[in-house]
C-alpha cells in the first residue's frame, strides 16, 4: 500500500508538558462539549429540562461512531446475533407483565426542610441541600421523610386502547421489545440457541436524582443485546460476555486502569437477575456503572408465555424444549461518550501555549483529518489544491476543511475535537506537491507526497491504537 513517503519530521517536541487526569472535572468536559458544539442542554431557552440534552454536530458524529463499533461487533462481525429494532411504545400489558409495573421503582426520600428529593438507597452519595459537605439526614435541621416507592415509567396515552385504558408507558428499557420478539427471530431467522439478538434505540426513565450530565439522563440511547442459550450453559456465557464486553472498551482505547468489573450483591440485583456484574468507569464522580452484564435467566421469556399464552421457548429438531436463559450485556451510548470524553481529555503546555486536546481514539474522533491551506488567500495558490485534496479524503471519510484564521488556531481547534492529524498545505506544497501531516498527540509533523494523501489516511485508520499516555 502507497503510504507516502516521509521527507523531514519537523518537529518532534520533548519539551511537552502534561497534566494528568485529575485535571478533568466534569464541569472541564461539560464546558468543553458546549464551546466546541458536542452536546448543549435541551429546551435552552426556555430554561432546559432536567437532564435532558441535544447533541450538536461532533456529538451525533461520535455517537454514529460508537453506535457503528457496537453494531459491528455484535452483528457484522459475528454469525450468532441479528438485528432488531422495536417500537418505543408497546402493549402495557408488556410492562406489567415484566415486572416494570410493580417494581421498577426506586425509594424515593424528600427533605422537607431543604425541599430537595434523595434516592433513599443512595444517601451516601448525596449531598445535603443546605451543608454540601453533609449527607442528607446528617444535620440537624434536615428532616427527611420515609421512602417511598416512585416508579421511573413515564406514563404516556394511546389513542384508544381497548384493554388496559388508554395508559401507556415510554419503554424505560430496549430488552423487552427483544423477549416479545423471540419467537418471531427464532422462526424467520431460523435461530437456535446460543443466538443474540441486539437492538439500539432510546430508553426513557424518569429518574428521581438526574445529574451529572450524560450520566444519569431522563432520555437515553441505549445498546442492548440479549443472548439466547441453554440454561446449562448459563454461567459460562455470562462469563464469557463480561470478558467480551471489557475487551471491546480497551479496543475503543479507554484506558485498563480506569475500568474494573463489580460484581453486583445479592441485595442489589434488579428483580429479573440472577447475577449481574457491572463494568464500571473511573468518572469524575468516581467508580459508576458503565454497563451492566446481567444473566436475567428464563425470568422475561417465561412471564411473556405465562401472560400473552404464547409458548416463548426453544423446540430442538429431535422434540425436547426448555426456555432459555438469557444474557444481556447492557449499556448506553451517552455513558461511553462521558467515558471517552473523560479519558482522552487532556490539557498541555506546547512552547509556553496551553492546548486542551481529546486523544480520542481515531476510530470513534468525530473528524478523521482537516485539510488546512497555510495561507487561505486564493492568489497564495493554495485553496485550491487543498479543496481538491478536502472532496478527495470525503468521499471515504468524515474530513474538515477550514481556511479561516491564523493556523495556530485553527490546530487548537481540531486538537479539541479531537481530530487525529491535519494535513497543511503551504508554499512548500505549490513547489514539490508534499503536503505536512501532523499528528494530534505527539505533535510530530511529516511530510506526504499530495497523491498519497488518502492512502497514507486509509492506512492509519487501520493501525491499532492506544492511549499515548497512561495516567
Ligand atoms: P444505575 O444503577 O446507574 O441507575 P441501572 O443499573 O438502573 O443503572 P440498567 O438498568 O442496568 O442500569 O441499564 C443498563 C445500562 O443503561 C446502564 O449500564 C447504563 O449504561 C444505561 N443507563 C441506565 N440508566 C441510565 C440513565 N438514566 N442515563 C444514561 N444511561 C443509563
């Protein structure tokens, strides 16, 4: 493969100077979304609702990137799982029959002095609304009522249903759309245990303490697949799909010592698990579940048969049948947007000037390369060539072309969204056609014969990735 040749390197700087993660705090990266368009609050000008956010432009690009990755390793790459994509809103009776009715709640606790609202299983990790240095319950004026049971279903109506009202339910969860398809996905796609089937799509929870930006929403996109397979062979599949699982987030290239896996107490299960492990992320806010891999057993596909009286099992070829067990890897995209934000920020002292960066990984980097003119004046010769160069790289991938203001800036720019090279055209271009190419983390700068360009881009893509910088 024509990867360019490499005439001088420019600058290689050892005189870098970093600052480590504790730099970033959740206000750093909240801010950094907002100047450089990732996410903004929703309803803004009508004073935002409660954790809930619009994406803006580099936002919706890494979410298309860290949805594709997901998708391609849990359905391109694989011969065992198929697609599906089921209705936000569905038959109530769906709900109550999973248990989402009766027990998708948690404890809700007010203060009435302070008037704010506390998840009664979280006081620990609250903070009091008059002393921030307490817990709800530590002060003497706080005066906190009993909990009580608050369901996180938003309640929505239906035209008019015949059964049930006209009450219906945003789903707070993909999963069941999945348990009442099974017997479709096992005829059509002619499926037998072990298979997948994974869906992606947004769920909605009416949280009772939302916060931290993307990680507690009200409205989120979530990823979910749930693996079909003999109750036998329960255990070792769950094994095996929490080790997958893990793999999968150091292939997105967050770092091995902020992700741990916790296995999940008896007393903290959901109501369907029979044993759940999280993957928990090192946030801002300290160790907090990024995905939950749980093994729900044949709890949903036997409370569907039980109350739709359609059988959801598996019949083998030679008449034995058993409901399977299922397991179910678990997440949300917007909490592994947080994630990588929070693992590739970084800020630098570059030739005594500050640079804050995203060392993201190329492959989930919103913008793959900017094609830069030195000099944006068309009689300086070089908006033409670097246009070309621009509508050649963007027939295969998502490139920038900027020619407004002074270079300097314009790198400043990319490096904060996280662009892994740039390609400059300069006066150097109009007389031996090589343009500079120079690389978002260690700042080294190449040069590269224009024609190999897209080559040279093509094959950097591929080249395996790690954090530079292990903190
Ligand atoms: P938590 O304990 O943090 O409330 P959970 O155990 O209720 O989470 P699950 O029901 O296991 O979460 O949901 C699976 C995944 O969906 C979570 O691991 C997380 O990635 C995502 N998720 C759940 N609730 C939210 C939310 N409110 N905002 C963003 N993502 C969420």
């Amino acid at each position: 493969m024509l990867v360019g040749r490499s005439v001088a390197v420019k600058r290689n700087p050892d005189n870098v100077e970093r600052v480590s993660t504790d730099a970033v705090t959740m206000d750093k990266i909240v801010s950094l979304c907002r100047r450089r368009g990732f996410v903004f609050p929703s309803s803004e000008i009508y004073g935002g609702l409660g954790s809930t956010y619009d994406y803006g432009h580099y936002g919706v690009l890494t979410k298309n990137n860290i949805r594709s990755r997901w998708f391609s390793s849990m359905v391109q790459e694989r011969d065992d799982i198929v697609a599906l994509d089921s209705a936000v809103i569905l038959n109530p009776l769906v709900w109550e029959a999973s248990g989402h009715v009766e027990g998708f709640t948690d404890p809700l606790v007010d203060c009435r002095t302070c008037k704010l609202r506390f998840r009664g299983d979280r006081l620990e990790d609250s903070q009091c609304g008059r002393k921030p240095s307490k817990k709800p319950g530590e002060t003497s004026d706080c005066d906190l009522t009993e909990a009580r049971q608050f369901n996180l279903m938003f309640e929505t109506s239906v035209g008019a249903l015949v059964e049930g009202g006209s009450k219906a339910y945003l789903r707070p969860e993909t999963a069941q759309g999945i348990f009442i398809n099974f017997k479709n996905v096992l005829q059509l796609a002619r499926r037998r245990p072990p298979f997948g089937i994974a869906q992606v799509g947004k769920s909605f929870r009416n949280e009772i303490t939302p916060g931290n930006f993307l990680f507690r929403l009200r409205e989120f996109e979530q990823m979910e697949m749930e693996f079909f397979v003999p109750p036998d062979d329960a255990e070792r599949w769950h094994a095996y799909w929490i080790e997958a699982r893990l793999a999968w987030y150091h292939g997105l290239g967050l770092r091995e010592a902020n992700l741990r896996v916790r296995e999940h107490g008896p007393e903290e299960r959901s109501h369907y698990s029979l044993a759940t492990s999280d993957i928990e992320y090192l946030y801002p806010i300290g160790w907090s579940e990024l995905e939950g891999v749980a093994n729900r057993g044949d709890y949903d596909l036997r409370q569907h048969t039980e109350a739709s009286g359609t059988k959801l099992e598996y019949v083998d070829p030679d008449g034995s049948r058993y409901t399977p067990f299922v397991i179910e890897p678990a997440v949300s995209i917007d909490r592994i947007l947080l994630a990588l934000l929070v693992d590739a920020y970084a800020e630098e002292v570059v030739e005594e000037r500050q640079r804050t960066l995203l060392r993201l990984h190329p492959a989930v980097a919103p913008v793959k390369a900017a094609v830069l003119p030195l000099i944006s004046k068309a009689e300086a010769g070089m908006v033409e060539p670097a246009r070309k160069l621009y509508e050649e790289l963007r027939r295969d991938h998502l490139v920038e072309y900027d020619d407004g203001g002074n270079i300097g800036r314009r790198y400043r720019r990319q490096d904060e969204i996280g662009t892994p090279w740039a390609f400059t055209i300069d006066d150097v271009t109009l007389e031996d056609g090589t343009v500079t190419v120079r690389d978002r983390d260690s700042l080294a700068q190449e040069r590269l014969p224009l024609e190999g360009v897209r080559a040279w881009l093509d094959d950097a893509l591929e080249r395996p990735w790690s954090p530079p910088q292990q903190h």
